[in-house]
C-alpha cells in the first residue's frame, strides 16, 4: 500500500510567499483589505514622522526659511537725528514707561513721514501739537511736539515732509535733560493694533533689552523694567 503524503495546510503567510493570493486579499492589522501593487508595496503609502521631517528640510533648503524681520514692514527713519532715549515697554498698559523713541532734530527741523498712510489726528493734546499718521495693517505712527498744515484724511506717502519740529506751550522741548540731555527733539511712537512697540523695529536697528546700570546709591534707575536702548551713536 503506498505511503500516503500529506500536504500542510496553505497558510496567508505560505500563500503571500508562492504568490497564490491576489491583491485585493491582503489585510491590515484590523482585518481591512488593503490593494497590493505587483511587487506586493501598499498602493497607499503614508510618510513616518523622520520622513516628514526629511521632507520639511528638504522644502526649506528649496524654498528658503523667512526672513527674520518679515513680521514687520521696513520702514524710513522719520528724520536723521540721534536716538537719545530708546523705548521702555511698560510693566502694564496703565504703566509708567517710555512708549517710543527721542530723537535728536534741530528747532525747526523737518519731519517725514516713515510709511505711506493717512493723517489719522493733527491738533493739540493738552500742551503740545501732536499728528498721528495711519499706516495700514493697525500700525499708527505719532509725532510730538511738531506744527503741521496737514488734517486728518490727508494722504501721505513715505519720506514727504509732514511737520516741523515744536515745542510745549511754555517753550520747553520734550528732552528736559531728566533722561538725558536737554535739546531739542522728537518723540517718535508706534502703535500696533492700539499697543505701543519699539518704533526700531520698522527701521531695522532693534537691539535686544540691556540691563539698566546702577545708580550712585545701588539701585536701579527704573527698577523693575528692562530699557530697549539704542546702539550708541545711533543715527536713524
């Protein structure tokens, strides 16, 4: 009687290995069909996190990361004075600080508008004539103290001429010499979406916060509060 063979069940595995199993029977982990190209890859294909981020590599490399001012347009220095007094951001809204910059302009000088825009406010604010100019995008420039012929909804493009310099009704200039010296300048402030920010960065000459120095008993000459300073000698 001759030997009987028997022959081992056809298992997925041993069917995926001689090829008896189409396509469309190969199953993922749950149970789902999932279609087979010839050579037995997923037809779907589905990137691992390295492979992600190989491909956000490789699309900076070919595209180029942004530039690290592109969060603010670039702006013309209002006049070419020195920066006397940099902006201090105050702790709170309703805070002591310094919102804006100093800048040096001789009596008279003239001042130019750093945007296009459109005159938003020109008149007086309790003791000094102040113009405001609206750039677009919630930015809003100020300018005191200064006289100007412009009123508000006058269209201004950048680097026109749009006041002169001024003084507070009882003569004095905004640089007392309290925090600096006394001279003849001009208070430069920027608001965007109604808070103030330092007005360098538009022009590109922001420097990082310094710590402020002591005074001659060991405090600090405004505690509690950083100061964005000007590089010295700082000429917008």
């Amino acid at each position: 009687m001759p030997a009987q063979t028997t022959t081992p069940p056809c298992t997925r595995e041993s069917a995926h290995r001689h090829g008896s199993l189409g396509a469309s029977d190969t199953s993922d982990t749950l149970g789902n069909a999932v279609p087979l190209l010839p050579r037995g890859r997923p037809l779907f294909w589905w990137p691992r996190p390295l492979q992600w981020l190989g491909v956000l590599l490789l699309a900076l490399a070919v595209l180029g990361a942004p530039p690290a001012n592109a969060a603010h347009p670039q702006w013309l220095p209002p006049v070419g004075g020195e920066a006397l007094r940099g902006f201090e951001a105050p702790e709170a809204p309703w805070a002591s600080g310094h919102r804006g910059l100093d800048l040096s302009v001789p009596a008279g000088g003239e001042i130019r508008s750093p945007a296009d825009g459109v005159v938003s406010f020109s008149g007086v604010v309790v003791n000094r004539e102040v113009l405001s100019i609206n750039h677009g995008a919630g930015y809003v420039s100020s300018f005191e103290p200064v006289e100007s012929d412009l009123e508000a909804g006058d269209a201004v493009s950048a680097g026109d001429v749009v006041a002169v310099l001024s003084t507070y009704d009882d003569g004095s200039s905004h640089c007392t010499g309290e925090n600096g010296p006394a001279q003849p300048c001009l208070h430069w402030g920027v608001r965007l979406h109604g808070d103030y920010i330092n007005p360098l960065l538009l022009t590109g000459d922001f420097q990082p916060s310094v710590l402020l120095p002591l005074s001659s008993e060991g405090t600090l000459s405004h505690p509690g509060r950083p100061q964005e300073i000007p590089r010295p000698g700082l000429k917008l």
